[in-house]
C-alpha cells in the first residue's frame, strides 16, 4: 500500500513539474509513513517540506499543488487532507484494505517477506558461551534473539549465516582440564585440591565419569601437565557436544562453528595485527603493541599484545573480525551479554581505521533474565552448581514457551521469566495467548469443512459483505504485518513481530467471542471464514520468524 502511495506522489509530482506548479526539477526520496495517531489519516507524507527548500516555496503550497495533482486515486484513498506546515495525509477506501487480503490468500507463507537486504551478506554471531559449562538462561535469550533475528534478516532478503565462536583458547580451557583432572583423580580414591576456582558443577564429575569409563587406563598413565592437557581438549568437546545438542532442542542451528585456537593454528592473529601494523595503526609502548583507538573515538588505546609478547583477547577479537570482514560480509551483527557494553567502542575504532563505516558491525546487548517462580526469585540449578541451565528451563516449559517469552521485550531490557506462567493455558500466557489464536482459526476452518464450505478462490472473495468495524480493524492490522518484518530488519529488533502477534491475537479473541463465523448466511460467512484465514496466515508466519510453532489444536 505504500509503495502504490510512492507512486501516486511520484505521478503527481511529475505532473506538477508538467504543468508549472513546481519547477525546481528536486526528486527527493519519497516516504510514506504510518501516522502515530489514527486521527491523521492511514498514511502520511512530509514530501511538500522536502521540496521547500529547492523550489523556495511554503510546504504548504505545494502540498495544495501536489493534492490537486493526484486527483480521487481511483478510489484507492477516501480522502486527502494537508495538515500542519504542509503534511499530506491519506484516509483510504475501506475497500482498498480487504483488496489487500487477497494479497495474503495469494501469497501464503510468502507474505510480509521483502527485498529489504538486495541479496547482501550478512552475518549474525551469538550465543558464543564459553565451552567451560553448560548453557544458562542468559545465554538462551541471547539464542532466542540471535536466532529471531536471522529468520528476520533472511526473511527481508539478506544472505545470513549464523556462527558460534568457540572461546577455546584462554585460561578458562585450561582451568576446566585442571577441574575435569582432579575429579578424575577423585574418581580413583585419591586426595587432591581442587582448584579455588575450579568449575565446580555436577557437570564437570559427569565429564570425568565419563573419561574414567572412555579413557581412563590412558589418562591415569599421563604425567599432571599432559594430563590436564587432555583433559582440557576432552572436556570442551564433552561440552561443545552438550551445548550443541541443547540449542538443537532450543530450535537453534549455526552454519558455522568458529574455534578461536584456529586463529591461532592459522598464525591469523599474528597475520592480521602485521596489517595493522602496515596502515600505521598501531604503535610500541612499554614493549608492548598497542592498537590506535582513540583516533578513531575510542576514550584509550588498547593493548593488542603484551611487553612478553603474549596476546590479549582483544587482539584475537580483532583478529577474528577482521577475517570476518575479509570473508564478505556486508554487515557483521554480534549478539552480546549486557556486560561487553564497553567493548563496542573499541570494536568500532577498529573497523573505522581499518575503513570500514562503524556502522558495518551491530551490536545487540542481551540484558540479564530475572527467573521466577509465581513471582518469587528461583534458587540456582541443581545440576549445574551455579546458575539455572537453559535445559532445564526448556525441560520444564517447553521451547515455544522460552523463546517466545525471551522475545517479549527489547533485548536490552531486564526481562522476568515467570515459570509456572509459562506453562499456564490462559489469557495471562503470552504465547499460549497467540498460538491458541492460530489453533482457534483451525478449528473454525474444521467446521466449515464439516460443513462443506471453503474460502472462495483469491479474487473472488465478496469482502464487501465485512461490514463490522472490527473487520475493517483486522484488515489494517494484517496489512501492517510486511511493514513490522521490515522493521525488525532494519533495526535489529525481532520482538518487534512478538509485538505485533500479541496485538493481533488480542483483536482476533476479542472478534471470536463477539460475532460467529459459521452459522452465518453463506454470502457472510465466505468472506468471515477468508478474513479468519488471512488471519491464520500471518499468526503461522509470524510465529515462524520467531521460531516458534504454530499449533492446529491446543
């Protein structure tokens, strides 16, 4: 609808340079907004202040030249008002709404999808836990959001590839061989010393368990230092292996799983920071290398490589999104815990003395979920010594349940997780709210198979006959739909659809326990039963952006 909008004010705007009403010969980009407030109309534009300039004329006169150019539309707008300094604002005919459902009936699971992205290449990194344990609630909202984010992406005609960096190079890896050593040497009687801050979960015993029955004659033979080698590389694939599967259950998939050591194996640290060094981006001090951020923004510089020569993670993080880049990627998109706020600064310093706009890398900060049970705070996991794992979470509410709930604020918002509403079947239940909507339409669409009537084919719905006032608001909420998705593209931002699914669902139970679909006349109840679809349609679309499943039956 917008863009048939754009095309009438470009029409109009020709015919006034046609017939000298304007003559500036100005083309500015044309945008069709929708009004924050229904009293302005269904859309607006602010084309007559954009001209004011170049032609040296009021907004206002030419927005009067600009109305008395496009003429009655062709009965696709109502009525055409100028309101303010020169805003041109468009009330449309009812029918050019429901003409619109056709459009859903035709293109099914197709609708609201665009060519936002023009095919570019664009990359969404998340999650990315260190591989040391298994997978929090924190880490499943940030999964919720990366994943959301990418259907979003891929839905808006972006190329996207989804990546989970494995931080396996640090002193982390290596305190959980030391943890996973000494339950080991647990395991066969003797009296050791745990680590002070070794991991101290039940999972780290499980590991070791689990190497005793695998490995253990080979292990028991190595001496400390080899042995805890060993067990480093054992227990970060045991957990790799276990945060893969959980975020298979979780409906989360990566194309690419990215070790950090491989930047180092590669020599890719050590090549990428010599690039550096030849743009004069970097400098000696106190023999160390430093990185010059604070030409490009930073509030410092940064330490690439330490006086003993030793890298710090920032220098393998700059390492690895330089290669990113050099990979193709049009846009680089992190999703990151709330408390790397600091480190976006100088990410962005990087890219921007590199050449690269700062714009190029989006950073999406995951605040911190406060989980609860009937409103009061929940104890830490029991399997995992320290916090509540994702999986049982998952266990307990199912997964439609989590990601949707994770979806229910803007990602740098604190969120509570209530878990016994998460699992309720009522109206309180966000997701259950909007599924049984979907799972209503199917049964509506049973019983009018029972009764042998069917949605007249696309074009031949007789939408005149939708005559209520809440069918004329259905229409324009479902017409806003390929508005929201792109939206949520363009600003990163998927609990957008969530948004838009709970408004939805609220005016379709508010429909059905008003105004009956079957039971009607036919020449009524065709059209009801076509709207209840069109309806379905995009609930199924929307929840599969957020992937989260559609139910026929609850």
């Amino acid at each position: 609808m917008k863009e048939h909008l754009r095309q009438a004010l470009a029409a109009a705007l020709d015919a006034c340079y046609s017939n000298g009403a304007l003559d500036s010969g100005h083309r500015p980009d044309i945008q069709v907004e929708t009004p924050a407030h229904p009293d302005h109309g269904d859309f607006a534009t602010n084309l007559a202040m954009l001209l004011a300039k170049p032609e040296k004329k009021s907004p206002r006169s030419i927005a009067e030249s600009i109305v008395a150019a496009l003429g009655a539309g062709d009965g696709f707008w109502r009525e055409v008002t100028i309101a303010g300094p020169g805003f041109i604002n468009f009330v449309l005919a009812e029918s050019s709404w429901f003409e619109l459902l056709d459009d859903i009936l035709r293109r099914g699971e197709e609708f609201g999808r665009n060519n936002l992205g023009l095919g570019q290449k664009v990359q969404v990194e998340f999650v990315s836990a260190n591989p040391t344990g298994p997978l929090h609630i924190g880490h499943g909202r940030g999964a919720a959001v990366g994943d959301a984010l990418a259907r979003v992406l891929a839905a808006s005609g972006y190329r996207v590839e989804k990546e989970y960096y494995i931080n396996d190079a640090g002193n982390q890896v290596s305190l959980l061989g030391q943890s996973v050593w000494m339950r080991f040497r647990q395991l066969r009687g003797e009296e050791v010393s745990f680590p002070e801050d070794g991991y101290q979960g039940e999972y780290v015993r499980e590991i070791a368990r689990t190497l005793a029955a695998e490995s253990g004659g080979r292990v028991k033979a190595m001496a400390d230092d080899a042995a805890v080698s060993f067990c480093s590389d054992y227990g970060v694939k045991a957990m790799l292996s276990r945060i893969e599967g959980d975020l298979r259950e979780f409906g989360v998939c990566f194309d690419r799983w990215y070790s950090e050591s491989s930047l180092y194996r590669r020599d890719l640290v050590t090549k990428e920071l010599t690039k550096l060094k030849e743009r004069e981006l970097t400098f000696e001090q106190d023999g160390a290398l430093w990185l010059r951020t604070t030409d490009f923004g930073d509030d410092k510089d940064r330490v690439l490589l330490r006086s003993d020569g030793s890298p710090t993670y920032f220098a393998s993080d700059v390492a690895y999104h330089m290669e990113k880049f050099e990979r193709g990627y049009a846009t680089v998109i992190d999703v990151w815990g709330a408390d790397h706020h600091g480190y976006i600064p100088r990410m962005k310093a990087m890219l921007k003395g590199l050449g690269h706009p700062p714009e190029d890398l989006q950073v999406l900060l995951i605040q911190m979920v406060n989980l609860l049970r009937e409103g009061q705070p929940v104890a830490m996991g029991k399997r995992s010594g320290e916090f509540v794992t994702l999986r049982e979470v998952v266990d307990e509410v199912g997964c439609d349940a989590c990601r949707f709930i994770f979806l229910t604020r803007r990602s740098d918002s604190s969120l509570d997780f209530d878990l016994e509403l998460a699992k309720q079947q009522s109206n309180d239940n966000p997701v259950y709210y909007v599924q049984y909507a979907h799972a209503r339409v199917c049964s509506i669409n049973r019983n009018a198979s029972e009764q042998e009537i069917i949605v007249p084919d696309t074009g031949r719905v007789d939408w005149a006959k939708l005559e209520l006032a809440e069918e004329l608001t259905l229409a324009k909420l479902l017409g806003g739909y390929p508005d929201v998705v792109e939206a949520a593209a363009r600003h990163f931002e998927p609990h957008r659809i969530t948004f838009f699914l709970q408004n939805l669902a609220a005016q379709f139970h508010s429909y059905y326990n008003r105004y009956r679909v079957m039971g009607e006349p036919l020449e009524v109840a065709e059209p009801r039963l076509a709207l209840m679809n069109c309806i379905r349609i995009v609930l199924e679309n929307g929840l599969g952006l957020l992937g989260v499943s559609a139910p026929e039956r609850m």
